[in-house]
C-alpha cells in the first residue's frame, strides 16, 4: 500500500533526522547537566567550603573543598566528574578518601550546578585547565603530599586532555582515568553501534562528532604516573577503550586495574571490592617518590 510506504519511509527519516541532531549537538550527546543540588558534604557531617573561580573565558565556576578530615593532608584529589547531574552527586563516590586524610577538591564544568555558561568542548578544555590551575592553588595553600587528578567516565578524557597543557603537569603526582575513554568519535561510534535500530548511522560519528579535544591526540605529551582502572561488567564505557589508553600512554610509570565485578565508576564500592585499600596504598607509594 502507498500510505504504509509512505509511513515507513517517513519514520526513516526521522530516525535519521533525531540521530543527526544528537551527533551534531555535541553538548546533548556528551553533556547531561543539572542545575539543582541534591545533597551537600555538610549532610554527611564534613565541613566543606564553596570555591568560585573564573575560566580563561571569565565564566564563573564553581566547587567545593572538603578539607580532611583528621585535621593533617596527605595529599589532594582534584575530581572531574561525569557527564550527567551535578558535583552534589558525584562528589560521593570520592568522599571516602577525606576520612583517610585527603582533601577532595570537586567542582563543576560549565552549564552544571552553580557554574555558569553552557557545556561544549573548548569551553570544557578551559574550566579544565582553570581547575586544576585552582585545585594546585588550594594544595599548595591547605595540603602536603601527592597532588592527585581524578577523572571518572566523561572527566577521564576531558582531564587527560587539559593536563597536557596544564603548565604544572611535573608537580601532578598521580592521574586516574576510571571508567573512561579516549575518542569522542569512537565512543560515539560505538554507542550507536550497541543498538540495532542505530547501526546505518553509526559511520557518521567519524563525520560530525569532533575529537579536537579527545586525550588521544595528546598521549605523547604526558608524563604523570597514570592509574587507569576498568570495570569488566562496564555496560556505559566498554572496557577495551581504558585498556587502549593504557597501552598508548607512555609514561616511566603506569597501572590497569581491572575490576572482575566493576561496572561504571563502581571500583570501590561494588561488595567485595579491595579497590580502596589498594588505592590508598598506591597514594603512599606516589607520596614517597
């Protein structure tokens, strides 16, 4: 029949249409924000302070300091979150370490929470860069020890990516990159290719999602000690794209920890895990050398 032709062929061009659209607007495919906070370090009886400060642009950013929480540092961790919500829900995953002794720095990108502006690739890079810029500046101010970055999921490659020209990258102790990957064209190749109904489009990721910011095009300008840790049941951020940035860094010192029963940025608390008693005993050994 004319009209059942007519209802497939246009049902085919609005998959396609809704695929061009997600892939061309960058910031709805990898940048989820929230603007609302959820909860606050203060509801988990730790102190913690706002810090605002300002991107190369001048947009207006925001974070948090959890000082440690025993009074003396052992170092600082620097978070750079996913790409969903907000820091008030991602700073819990790392809110452990501060009863160990480590401040935890977590701030916002761009467009999230209190941060003002909208989410997109270069202005990321920035707020990048101005974070950690900021996050040395409150180390050298309030810590001792290892100054840590620690990028989870989307923050892996937004953090590797900045640290490149990050003007005190030999004074970064260690950088982690948990649960992440390296190409944005590549994982967006491979989402699309996950799902039957988006297979036919799966090529244009190569054609309209930018890698001028993926942590790929920069492997060779690393030099920090690098820990990149992988859940073996990650259904968001397959594993083999943790191991390749493992295999192409080529630092003097690195490590892939691979999480049998890991899933997404679950390391340390999935039942079972040994993850953070092993994570603390590499913090120790980054702080000796």
């Amino acid at each position: 029949m004319i009209w059942l032709r007519h209802v497939r062929i246009t049902l085919r061009h609005l998959g396609l249409l809704v695929t061009l659209l997600c892939l061309q607007g960058c910031s709805n495919l990898f940048y989820q924000p929230m603007k609302p906070h959820y909860v606050n370090p203060a509801q988990f009886k730790f102190t913690y302070g706002d810090v605002f400060f300002t991107s190369k642009d001048g947009t207006r950013l925001h974070g948090w300091f959890i000082p440690a929480k025993n009074g003396k540092s052992k170092g600082t961790i620097v978070q750079f979150h996913g790409n969903a919500q907000n820091l008030s829900t991602h700073f819990l995953s790392l809110l452990w370490l501060v009863p160990e002794g480590y401040n935890l720095f977590v701030f916002d990108y761009r467009g999230y929470g209190k941060s003002k502006g909208e989410a997109n690739q270069k202005g990321i890079y920035e707020d990048a860069l101005a974070a950690m810029e900021k996050g040395w500046e409150l180390h050298s101010q309030k810590g001792q020890g290892p100054y840590v970055i620690y990028g989870q999921s989307l923050g892996g490659i937004i953090s590797l990516r900045a640290l490149a020209d990050f003007k005190n990258q030999n004074k970064v102790g260690l950088i982690v990159q948990d649960s992440t990957f390296d190409s944005y064209k590549d994982i967006a190749f491979d989402r699309l290719n996950s799902k039957w109904f988006l297979l036919p489009f799966s090529p244009l990721a190569y054609i309209l999602v930018s890698d001028a910011y993926a942590s790929d095009e920069v492997f060779d300008k690393i030099t920090v000690p690098t820990l990149v840790v992988v859940g073996q049941k990650d259904d968001v951020i397959p594993q083999k794209f943790g191991k390749r940035i493992y295999k192409n860094l080529h630092v003097k010192q690195k490590w892939l920890w691979k999480a049998k029963e890991g899933r997404h940025i679950d390391v340390y608390h999935y039942p079972g895990s040994t993850f953070r008693r092993k994570f603390l005993s590499l913090l120790d050994q980054i702080s000796q050398n």
